[in-house]
C-alpha cells in the first residue's frame, strides 16, 4: 500500500456526488497517508445529471463521510472546459503538494508535469476496496431501486431527510436512464 513513508501534503480532486462506499477508503487514505489532505470538489460550478447535487451538500456528504477526521481541507474546483488552464489554476489553489491523486487519465497527463501522480487504488488495501461508482449510485436512484446500500449510512441519511434522492429522480432520472440505455445500446 501507498504510501510507504507519512507525507506533509496530498491533494486530490475528484467530483464525489454522491460520496458511496467506494469513495469512503479513498477518503480516509487520503487523510492516513499525510498530515494534511487537500481533497477537491470536481466540476464546483456545475450542476446536471452527473453533478446533481450542490456543492454544499457534497461538501456535507463529505464530512459526515470523514466524521471524526480533521486534516483535511475541501476545495470547490471549477471545471473550466480548458485543461491547461484548469491544470494552472489547481496549481495555483493546491500550490506545493507531495502527491497528486486521480484516477482520470486526462487530469493526469495534465498534472504529471508538476506533481507525483497515483491512483487512488494505491491509497487502499485491497481488502478495503469496494468497487462502486457514481453511475452505479445514481443510475439505482433514478430507477427507484434501493441505492442506500451503495453509500455510508450517514450518507443515505443525509440525503433521504434532505430529499435529495426525490430531487434527483425529478430533476436527472430520466436524463440519467436515458444515458444507461446509449451506454448499453
């Protein structure tokens, strides 16, 4: 497991909406692995079917995935449909790191230059890995299916008393099962 040594500093960006269990060794390897973790909220300043939920509520979903943990700083990142400049303005927010987190091929080309880059896979033991992602999650809540077994208890909470499953549903589902029929098709 990675890394071998404690480092001052790691940064990562990804977008977390919704924080699901596969997140969750992600997230505290990020805070095991150094003395400070800068963790990045993706695409800040967007709001569609594969952003669907605010940045305040993805920032909330965070925390009450990290309960416990302080050493940690959240980030809104914009996506700015310009890789190189959006490659300097994280330089600019992230500023001096040891490492650099992504499991996106193209933020790491970008970033390869300025940063030791991993994978957020070396951040967690095997045995700890769980393999879910955003689509899954949200692709179970535009059906109606039970998508609260995909994400922390705390975070199904949050969401269900917030409405924010319904919201989705409303606003995204159909756009959502729309996507999954193109990608199967």
């Amino acid at each position: 497991m990675y890394p071998q040594k404690r480092l001052h500093r790691i940064g990562m960006i990804a977008r977390w909406r919704p924080v699901h269990l596969g997140h969750v060794p992600v997230l505290q390897g990020l805070c095991n692995a150094a003395d400070h973790a800068l963790i990045g909220i993706g695409s800040a300043n967007r709001y569609s079917a594969r952003n669907p939920f605010t940045l305040d509520e993805t920032i909330d979903m965070i925390r009450l995935a990290l309960d416990g943990r302080d050493n940690y700083t959240l980030i809104p990142i914009d996506d700015l449909d310009d890789g190189p400049r959006w490659r300097v303005m994280v330089l600019g927010i992230f500023g001096a790191l040891d490492t650099f987190v992504t499991a996106n091929p193209y933020v790491a080309s970008l970033m390869s230059g300025d940063y030791e880059v991993v994978h957020p896979i070396t951040l967690v033991p095997e045995e700890a890995r769980i393999p879910i992602d955003g689509t899954m999650v949200r692709r179970a809540m535009a059906r109606g299916d039970d998508w609260q077994h995909l994400v922390p208890d705390a975070v199904a909470g949050y969401m269900q008393e917030h409405g924010l499953d319904e919201r989705f549903r409303k606003e995204f589902g159909l756009e959502t099962l729309a996507m999954e029929s193109v990608m199967d098709s």
